[in-house]
C-alpha cells in the first residue's frame, strides 16, 4: 500500500527527484517554513495524517524547533521514520524516538571529505599561526604580529572519533607526514585502522601534538574536553573541531590558549551558534570558520540525494540505509 511523505524545510539541488518520489507514494507533503507552533497546530489538526516517513531538511529546525518529545508526541502516529539531512542530529531526541517505535537516519558518508578538508584547512592554519598575518595583510600592514609556525611533518595527530570523517581526516593527514593515533568506545577491525594506532583517551590526550575531534555530540560527549582534560594534554598542543561545538567547554579552551597549554586552535563549530566566545574572537592564535564543513555544491547535493534514498528505502521497504548507531542495536524494537 502507497504511503505518504512529508519535507519540511527547502531543497536546493534535488526538487526534481522528490517531485519523482511521487511515483512511489500516496501523497508528497510539504511544509515550507513556518513557526514551530504553527507546525505543531498543523499536526495535531490532521493535516500530515498518513505520513509515514519525513525528510528534515537542514535548514528545517528554524521551523520546527528540536524533534523532542513534544514535537514527537504531535507528529502523525502513523510516521515511522525520520531522515534527516546532516551529520550530526543532536537536536533530534533519539531515545525519544526509539521508544515510539520511529527510526531515524542522518548522511553520514556523504559529508566525509568536505569536512576532513575543512578540518586539514584548520589543522594547517592553526599550525602555521595563519589568523594574525591574513588579518595584517588586508589592513595593509604587511605581516602583522608575525611569528614562526610549525610543521605537519613527524607530528603525532590523535582523532578522536575515527567514524568516516575521522578516517578521511587521517588520510589526508598521512599526506603530510603526520603519525596518526586514534581513540574510539570500540577499536576498529585492523584492515580498517590503515595504520593508525589506537590508544586509550588518557595516552591520545597525553601523547598528541595535534587533536582533530570527529565525534558525535550526545550527553556523554558534552565537554569530553575540558579544564581536566586540556591538563592531561602536551603543552603547546593544537586544537581541531569540525563535528560540534559542544564537545569543548569554550570557556576552558580560551583559558587554555591564554596560558599557553593549546598553542592554537582552529574551529569551524562552537558552543553557542552563532554566538562566538569573546576570548576566541580577540585570539590571534585561533583560526576560525563559520560551521561550513559542508559547503560545498556537490556535498550538499550527495547530502540531499541520500535523505532522498532513505526515504525511499523507508517507503518501499521500511528500511533505512544510513540508520543512526544508536538504534542498530534496537532495530528489533523500531
């Protein structure tokens, strides 16, 4: 039996391919833009009734607000699967959605290597003290505050979180000469390590002259790295964040950087978006970048492709294909 679909948010480069999902489903809905209220009036009056699986565009939480458990509560009780378009999905309730029975699934893959570009970009600028001679040039005052940087060459990168991202971060990494060690909860099967040494939290926090973090965000990685943990690290260590602001505690990173702990850092994400730190917007010695891992035409078009699979997937089969970890081991339940 045909079931329907409903996107909320905008398509910028595949409205021809979900025009085309009308080809397998009951109806294609559509909720644009609006409030969060509004869309929670549209739900519980009827008006998605029959959906069974949703594209959550990346754009769409400015419309609808987090998916927790109110929202989840007014979605349609027909709706069994969620496909969000991003990597991270923090701002879906998980568990949440596990309990009522709804599988969810994100694009991971699809955003590996513009992100570990952006990250290389980072780890490159933080290392050669970028920040305060681009700011010089542009001001026409030559190199500014110029110091001397240092070498990827025989650096040791630890990545914490060696998912897709990490392992393309690592690969591009070995490019420039860096020895690369890794910490995930689980080693990786060996032919998947490509070389990279695993080591326990403690010896990556210890043992690094450069930290890339490539990890979810979810309560037990909130502030992984904080005041406690920059104490363990190297003096003069240099900081990378491409996955989610949260995962540091800001106010310790500034304190960081000010003693001298992190010799620089580079940072495409931040812990209140847009909201920046002060101490990290005075820092010359920290390279930042508005979260634009992604930005890119082709990755944002692969992204909007593989929610579009999944939905597919979900209606056809009642399958996902990028299902988020958290529920694989549940999928008996969902």
């Amino acid at each position: 039996m045909p079931r329907a679909a409903l996107l909320i948010g905008a398509l910028t480069h595949t409205r021809k391919e979900w025009n085309h999902l009308a080809t397998i489903a009951a109806k294609l809905y559509e909720y644009p833009t609006g409030t969060r209220d509004e869309f929670l009036s549209k739900c519980k009056s009827g008006a998605f009734d029959g959906v069974h699986a949703l594209y959550r565009s990346n754009d769409s939480n400015k419309y609808t607000g987090n998916f927790d458990s109110e929202l989840l509560d007014a979605l349609p009780k027909t709706l069994k699967f969620i496909c969000h378009n991003g990597a991270g999905y923090d701002n879906i309730d998980v568990p949440a959605c596990t309990e009522r029975g709804i599988a969810v699934s994100s694009t991971p893959i699809a955003v590996d290597d513009a992100t570990a570009d952006v990250a290389l970009f980072l780890m490159l600028g933080a290392l050669r003290n970028i920040t305060a001679s681009f700011q010089a040039v542009r001001q026409g005052n030559w190199r500014g505050n110029f110091a001397l940087g240092h070498d990827p060459k025989n650096k040791v990168l630890g990545i914490l979180g060696m998912g897709g991202i990490g392992s393309a971060v690592a690969h591009r990494a070995k490019a420039f000469g860096m020895k690369i060690q890794y910490h995930n909860r689980r080693r990786l099967p060996v032919e998947k390590e490509e070389g990279a040494k695993y080591v326990t939290f403690d010896e990556l926090l210890g043992t690094s002259d450069v930290l890339s973090l490539n990890l979810s965000l979810n309560p037990s990685t909130r502030h992984i790295i904080g005041g406690r943990e920059f104490e363990k690290m190297k003096d003069g260590i240099v900081i990378v964040n491409t996955a989610r602001g949260p995962l540091i505690d800001e106010a310790a990173l500034v304190d960081a950087l000010k003693s001298g702990k992190v010799w620089s850092a580079g940072l495409d994400v931040f812990e209140e978006e847009p909201k920046i730190h002060p101490g990290l917007l005075e820092a010359e010695n920290v390279v930042l970048l508005p979260h634009m891992g992604t930005a890119t035409y082709e990755t944002q078009r692969d992204m909007e492709l593989l929610v579009l699979d999944n939905l597919k997937s979900a209606i056809q089969s009642d399958k996902l294909l990028t299902q988020v970890p958290e529920q694989k081991k549940e999928t008996a339940r969902i």
